[in-house]
C-alpha cells in the first residue's frame, strides 16, 4: 500500500491542454508527483475517428502503467468521449476522465436548467456531455456547439507570444486574433446564447486558455465551466477512499513528455503550468504503437462484443 502511494499520478492529452488539468491537480495535491503525456505529434484529436482516438487511449494508457502510475487522468475531453470506459475496463489502475466532472460542475451551477457546451467535434458528436448531463439531472437540457478552431487559436496564440499565461489570457482578444477571434466566437456562441444558456462548459481542456475572451462574448451572467477543479476533486476523493494519497513530503516528482518537439513543449507548457516544467523527454508515437500487446487487444474484443450484447 505505501509503495502504491508513492507512485505518480499519470495525466494524458493530445497536447498542451491538459496541462491545465494537471496545474489544477498540482494545486489541489501537492504532495503528488505526476507524469504528464502530451501527445502534440498527433495533436488534433478533435477532428479524429473516435476509433483512432480510442487506440491512442490504449497505447497512452499502457505507456503510463508501464511507468507505472497508481491512477490515469485522461485530461482531454475528445480522448474521455471515446477511450474512457474501455480504459476502465483494460487497465488494473482508476482511470478518471474530465466529461463527467465536468457535467458535474455545470449541473450543480445551473439555475435556469439550460447549459450550453463548447468542445470538438469528436466530443459533441460522441454525445458524452448530453449524456452525462441526463445521468445526473434529466430536468437539465444541454446545447452542444463544436468549436474546434478555438483549439487552433490557443495553439497559435501561445506559439506568438513570450509573456506570462495571465496576459496572454486578459490580452489574447485584444492583440493576437482580433477580429477574427471575434467572428469565431460569436459564429459558435450566439447559438449558445440565444438559447438561454446561464452555464457554459468549456468541454476541451484547451479553453480555460481562453476563458477571458470567451467570458466578453456570451457576458457576465453565463457562467463558465472548466473541468479541472472538479476533476481534481475527484481524483483526491479516488485517492483517499484507496488509501493512495501521497504522503507530506517537500519536492514530488513531476516528469513530462511529449511525442512531439521537446524545446517547445517545456517553453510553451511552463507557461501553462505558471512554473517550469523541466526538462521534457520524447516518446515516439512508433514506440507508443508498439506497447498494445495480445492480451490488450483480447481484452478490447471482450469487451466490445459486450456492449454490442447490451445495446
Ligand atoms: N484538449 C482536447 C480536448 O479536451 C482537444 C484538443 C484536440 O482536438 O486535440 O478535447
């Protein structure tokens, strides 16, 4: 059991936007090391086959047990749409995603029972976020718009600009993309608002990013959802209620990697995190394609011919 507390927490994402996850994670468990997967090579996930993007939930999966990790936050909302019920299935540690929290956070804010969600297209049309939604509350209708070009503004924004996140967050409508942010945002979120939403999830971890610009098109009174307090909430809870949180100690490890350029992932991911992320190691994708194994794939058609017997 000691052993198991000591080991690191596995945090996953197409890119950098998980990264806003695991800054919240760092906040709420301090004492937890963290190893984080950004898989920038073949980062859009959004656009994506969810079968495509479920497989790269398994090799990612299986690269962090192999680490190993004692739990797997699956820090993309594309990647928990298609992947995480068969990671829970396939993988011998909790597997956590962010739609659920998500869902959680909105339903609890809600007041007119209206709540709108922004994600990719691989979330929206997966239906996750309306499902989760019913689950917790059936009186809560949900209005889903895919804004997948908000995920190229944040990547675009962050490669332009040197300066601290928060600027960059409070100045990005402002320098960077005006005006064309604004015809983006307003082409995705006027739908939105015409529908009375009062609660707006930003269901792709790469929002938060943009958060204050998005906050001046729908106004003050909708209010905006990022899953990552919740997520991390129910991480500790997971943790806690397995005996598994960290021990108090000074300096946990934090390690990260990305599949992609290295140099840019610890400029541009420091930035995200509000502290450095050291140095980060690459992890070639033909590695991560190589670790799903026999027994892996029988476990998938198991488990697939399973839901096809309940549908
Ligand atoms: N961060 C991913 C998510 O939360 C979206 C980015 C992508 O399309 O890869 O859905």
């Amino acid at each position: 059991m000691s052993e198991t507390r000591s080991l690191p927490i596995g945090v996953f994402d197409s890119g950098l936007g998980g990264l806003t996850v695991a800054r919240e994670l760092m906040r709420a468990l301090p004492s937890e090391a963290i190893v984080y997967l950004g898989d920038t090579a073949r980062c859009p996930y959004g656009p994506r086959d969810p079968a495509e993007v479920r497989e790269f939930v398994l090799q990612i999966g299986t690269w962090l047990t192999l680490q190993p990790v004692k739990l797997i936050v699956i820090a993309c909302n594309t990647a928990t749409a298609a992947g995480l019920s068969l990671a829970q299935r396939v993988f011998d540690v909790p597997v956590v995603g962010v739609v659920e929290p998500g869902a959680r956070a909105a339903v609890q804010a809600t007041v007119n029972r209206r709540v709108g969600v922004i994600a990719t297209v691989g979330t929206v049309q997966s239906g996750a976020y309306s499902r989760a939604v019913r689950a917790l509350d059936a009186g809560v209708t949900v209005f889903s718009a895919a804004a997948p070009r908000f995920v190229d503004v944040v990547e675009a924004g962050l490669r332009m600009d040197d300066g601290p996140i928060e600027d960059w967050m409070s100045q990005i409508s402002e320098v960077f993309v005006r005006p064309s942010f604004y015809e983006i945002a307003r082409d995705y979120l006027d739908p939105l608002k015409r529908a009375g939403v009062d609660t707006l999830v930003l269901g792709c971890t790469h929002f938060p990013l943009l958060s204050t610009a998005i906050q001046q098109v729908v106004g003050p009174d909708v209010r905006l959802i990022s899953s990552a307090e919740e997520t991390a909430r129910e991480v500790a809870e997971t943790l806690a209620a397995r005996g598994q949180l960290a021990a108090e100690t000074g300096r946990p490890g934090r390690a990260f990697y990305t599949t992609g350029d290295p140099g840019e992932f610890e400029r541009l991911g420091s930035r995200i995190l509000g502290r450095t992320t050291g140095p980060v190691d690459t992890v070639s994708v033909a590695k991560l394609g190589a670790l799903v194994g026999g027994d892996m794939r029988a476990a998938v058609i198991a488990f697939d011919s399973e839901e096809e017997t309940c549908a």
